[in-house]
C-alpha cells in the first residue's frame, strides 16, 4: 500500500490559489466553512486523509492524467454551468434516456443522468466503467451491474445467455433488465457513483489531492475505498458553482439518512411487493458516512 502525500504548501494552492482575486473569494467565505475546509493541509485531520494505493491496477497508477486545483476548475472556459433557466438535474431510467435524449433535453434541464443495470464498456478496448459522463454535454450514465452481491457469481441473473448486437437506434436490449436486490451497500455504492459523475457534469475532474469521492475507480474494491464526501478542494469547486451552505448542505444529508432509518423494519416489509421506486430507504451501510458529516458539522458550527 502506499499513500500520496502532498505537501501542505501545495494543498494550500490547490484549495485556495496564489491569485489574490480567488484568495479574496476563500476569504470571504463564512468562517465555519473556512475552518472545515483548512482541514484539508492539516496532518493530523481526522475528516481527510491522503489517497492510499493498493495495487497497480488502482485509477491513477493505471489512469495518469493531469491534477486540477481549484484554479483550474474556476477558469476552465469549458465547465457547464447552471443558469436560472437551466438547473435541474434528470435523473431518468437507460431506455427512456435514450429516447429522450433523442427528443433533446428539457429546457430547463442542466443535466440528465441516466441509469441501468446492465453492463458498461464505452468501446471494445476499454475495461467496463462504473459511469461516464460530459464535462460539456450535461449528459451522464452509470451502472448498477456490478454492485449486485452475485454480480461474479456464476448463479448472476443478469448475463446474457447469448452476445445481442442489436442495430443502431434499436434500444430494445435494455428492456427487462435484471434488478438486483436493493440493499444498504447497493444504495451506497450507487449514491456515491452518481454523485461523482454529477461532479464530473459540474466540471470536477478526478480528484488526486486527498480521499474523495472524486477519486477515479478501476475496479470494485477501489470504489468501496473512496469515501462519500467530497475533500475540501472539491468541495470548493462545487461551493463555487451552486453557491450553497455547507452546513445545510450536511444538515440535509444526516436528515435523509435519517428518514431512512426511522422506518421500522415490519412496516419496510409492507412495502416488498411494491414499484421499488416506492421502498424505503436502506440506509444501514450510511451509519459510519453519518459520523464522519456530524464531525464536519461540529467544525462548521465553532
């Protein structure tokens, strides 16, 4: 194993920047956040740790691609941004997407993410990817394949008893796809994927600073390895462009952790031969995510 470590210097300007124009904007942040977000060159940090690489087949021994700070994420002419008239996220089943981009996007849409449980390999010389997206389409993807429990069991449900190639336009394969069973872990898995490829749609590249869900996967044990939340220097890109309150930001995710956990078990099971769209929430594989937000929570309110 072995861990990157960035000097504090280096983290300290690729989170706040040498110009002074950008300087100004951190500065004038609310206290709280700046103080959470600092945490990010501090050694002993319990909140962000270094990115530690387990094997060669890890992203970015695999993948080596150029660090964006938050300098290069503020000036990149390209990044999509939302405006008043475009700033809602889609989130929309793989068949339907494929129609709908067809029809072109809403107009108020800022983005369409789809989802499927089949397989995705973006060309035949790619090994498959957890999701994809565009930087400048607003047009993002991922799968759930590969997080079901049985996906490399020789009993998955899923796979093809025979290779389909179906014509261009025909969208038919996604058609009664396998579902797999909706548990806590597949709920984590699939939140943190869709949030890294909404942060890819935002203009955040992948993360090589510190532990973040912006960090690139190659596989499924380097994806259970990052962590939900975004290190303060992704956080800032993101801070940038929605403009939000961190600490509402937190509140509302330990609420919507909360929610879930409130469900009694007897009364989930009422729920079993429903639309799954209807289910609630397993949130049992987000306890250990919650801690770490009302530790974040507790710098913000100092």
């Amino acid at each position: 194993m072995r861990a990157i470590r960035h000097s504090e210097e280096a983290l300290k300007v690729a989170l706040i920047s040498k110009s002074s124009a950008l300087v100004k904007q951190y500065e004038s942040l609310d206290p709280g956040e700046r103080l959470l977000m600092n945490e990010a060159f501090r050694r002993d940090s319990i909140l962000f740790r270094p990115i530690t690489l387990q094997s060669a087949s890890d992203w970015i021994s695999a993948h080596p691609e150029p660090t964006q700070d938050f300098e290069e994420f503020y000036r990149d002419p390209y990044r999509k941004k939302p405006t008043p008239q475009s700033n809602t996220i889609y989130i929309q089943a793989i068949g339907d997407l494929l129609r709908y981009l067809k029809r072109k996007k809403p107009s108020d849409a800022f983005c369409i993410v789809g989802i499927t449980t089949i397989d995705l390999f973006p060309k035949e010389s790619w090994n498959f990817v957890f999701g994809q997206a565009s930087l400048t389409e607003g047009v993002g993807i991922f799968s759930f394949a590969r997080y079901d429990s049985d996906f490399y069991s020789p009993n998955y449900k899923g796979r093809l008893k025979r290779p389909k190639k179906p014509s261009k336009g025909d969208y038919s394969i996604f058609d009664d796809c396998h579902t797999p069973a909706i548990t806590g872990l597949l709920l984590l898995r699939s939140c943190k994927t869709l949030t890294h490829e909404l942060g890819h749609i935002f203009g955040l590249r992948h993360c090589q600073w510190l532990a973040c869900v912006m960090q690139g996967s190659n596989h499924l044990e380097e994806s259970d390895r990052r962590p939900p939340g975004l290190c303060p220097i992704c956080l800032r890109k993101l801070h940038c462009a929605l403009g939000f309150s961190l600490a509402r930001r937190y509140e509302a995710l330990v609420r919507w952790i909360d929610e879930g956990a409130a469900v009694a078990p007897e009364r989930a099971a009422k729920f079993r031969n429903k639309d799954p769209v209807d289910l609630p929430k397993p949130v049992e594989a987000f306890q250990e995510w919650r801690e770490w937000i009302l530790k974040c929570l507790a710098v913000l309110q100092k």
